[in-house]
C-alpha cells in the first residue's frame, strides 16, 4: 500500500488541519501559486458557487486544481448563529489526486478558511505595508481576528496589538491570546486614537455596517477582510475614496469586482485596481503612501492551502 493510498479515508479535525498550515509556509505557499499563475502552469479556479439556502445564509462550493490536486471546498455561511454561539462557518475540503481521482484528504473547511485568509493578508502586509513591523489594530475579536493576530505576529513578528470589538468578552479573549503570545496589548475604545497609534489595521468584522472611518497616518496599511459581497461594508466611503486619491489600493483577485462591498458602495471602478497577483508578479518595491488591501476570498488560496497541508501530511506518515 503506497502512501497516497494511506491517505484515502484521513479526515483531520481542527486542531491537526491547523499543524499543517503553518503561517509563513502558508503564505510563501500562496506567493508560489500566483508565480505559477504567470509562468503559465496548470491552475485552474472556477468561479466559486454561491448558493442561498435560507435568509441571509447560503453554501459555498469552491474547486480548484493545479493539475496534480483537485480540491473542492464546501462550507455553510450562517451568520445568524453567531447571536446563538454557534460556528458560522461550517465544511470541509476534500483533496483528490488528479491522476487516479481517489479521495486523499479531507481538511476542517472553517480552520483551512481562517488560516488561508489571515495568510493572505500577511503576504499583502509583507509586500505593501509602510511599516510591517506594526503596532498592529485588529478591529473585530472573531476568528478571523484570532488568525490574523497569530499570522502577524509570527510572520511579522508584531509586538504591540490594539483590539476593539463591539463584545467586551471578545475584545477580552482575543486580548489574553495576545498576552500568552507575549505581544503587548490593549482593549481599545477609542478606535480614532488607535488608528492614528496603529500603521497596521486589519478589519475582520461581520461587516453589516461601518466600522473604520479613519486611517490618517501616512504610512497606514488597512487590510479589510471582513466583506465579500457587495452589500457588506466595514470601511466609509470616505475613507476607501482616500485611498484611492492619495494612496493604493489593491485587491486580492479580480472576483472583487463583484464582491468587494466596500469598494462598490464607495462609487470605485475595481476593475481598474491592481490584484495582489500584479504585487507578486511584477516585484512591487514597498510602497511609501498608505495602502488598502481588499480581501474578498478565493479558491485558489484553498488551493495553495490543500497543497501544503497535503505535503506536510505526507511527510507525517510512516515509510
């Protein structure tokens, strides 16, 4: 029996889904398959389906292969079980080998989702942010907000973190994370006075309404993670149309042009915007104006996800 074969029926819960994706592996992972994408490999991303399934929920079905994995991601969005302390975001992905068509994998969805996006925007900050060294503002104390603490702090190495959260309990979990990864911290009520202390600003919220008016420092670099369809916001007009006059902004694929709430609603042509594929491809020197990076989702970060873990996978089993 030959190794992929041992991994036909290997079905990983959270906590191993995350031992394979390790932050800065990740991140120089998804680097690579957008290098791949211009030196014309074999990757191929279908739009992703999205498809209601009762008000405000609905399923995401999300393929990709780069011709040796075959992936699928499906997984439930049910916002409405936040209010009752349930996940709301729900699934897995199921790895194939392209050849032979068996099953070799199947990852948490929710945990390979959190770790792919917050890795994505440490590939931004890495490429884009002024200042990466931080101090960093997180607004939202989510699971998105936990990932991207520990994706800058590893990856980065940040030492100073800001939260603020509608949730005290929130605001206060996510704090004691960052106190046991020895960052120094603070709950922040004044989101204005922490955005002008703050060059890093990363928005994970549900993204039902404004959060971020702000960001005046000249060297800021807001990651808006949180909406991904077009009438999701997190950032003011305002301020987007700030960025767009007297900074960059970049998104992370050309499906924001249909999904990026907080571009759409400030009135900006997205189509117009680079991708943080042009970032990688073209070798951006780091900028020195203030940058947002619009995160809106996309398969080929699952992808580059699968293949990673699927290698350390691998490596963990016996000879």
């Amino acid at each position: 029996m030959n190794a992929l074969t041992q991994l036909t029926t290997a079905s990983l819960d959270a906590p191993a889904t995350a031992t394979l994706l390790p932050w800065n592996a990740l991140a120089d992972e998804i680097e690579a398959l957008l290098r791949e994408l211009q030196n014309g490999g074999s990757v191929a991303v279908p739009q992703r389906i999205v498809m209601p399934t009762a008000a405000g929920n609905c399923l995401f079905c999300m393929p990709a292969t780069d011709g040796r994995v075959v992936m699928t991601k499906l997984i439930s969005f049910t916002p409405g079980n936040a209010r009752a302390g349930r996940p709301t975001i729900q699934g897995d992905i199921v790895v194939f080998d392209a050849a032979t068509g068996e099953r070799q994998l199947i990852l948490d969805g929710p945990t390979a989702t959190a770790r792919r996006t917050a890795a994505v925007s440490l590939l931004a900050a890495r490429r884009l942010a002024p200042q990466p060294q931080g101090p960093l503002l997180i607004v939202g104390a989510g699971v998105q907000g936990s990932a991207h603490l520990q994706a800058f702090a590893q990856g980065l190495g940040t030492q100073e973190v800001w939260i603020h959260s509608r949730s005290a309990d929130s605001a206060q979990r996510l704090a004691d994370q960052a106190r046991d990864l020895g960052l120094h911290t603070r709950i922040a009520d004044d989101l204005q006075e922490a955005a002008l202390h703050c060059p890093l600003i990363v928005t994970c919220t549900p993204a039902q309404a404004v959060v971020l008016h702000e960001a005046a420092r000249p060297d800021a670099f807001v990651c808006a993670v949180g909406a991904f369809t077009p009438q999701m916001v997190e950032l003011a007009p305002a301020l987007c149309q700030r960025f767009l006059r007297e900074g960059r902004i970049v998104v992370d694929t050309d499906d924001a042009l249909h999904e990026a709430g907080d571009l759409l609603q400030a009135g900006i042509d997205v189509a117009l915007l680079p991708t943080l594929a042009s970032v990688v491809q073209q070798d951006w020197s780091r900028p020195t104006k203030p940058v947002l990076f619009k995160s809106c989702g996309w398969g080929g970060w699952d992808l580059a996800a699968t293949r990673l873990a699927l290698r350390q996978h691998l490596l963990m089993q016996p000879a």
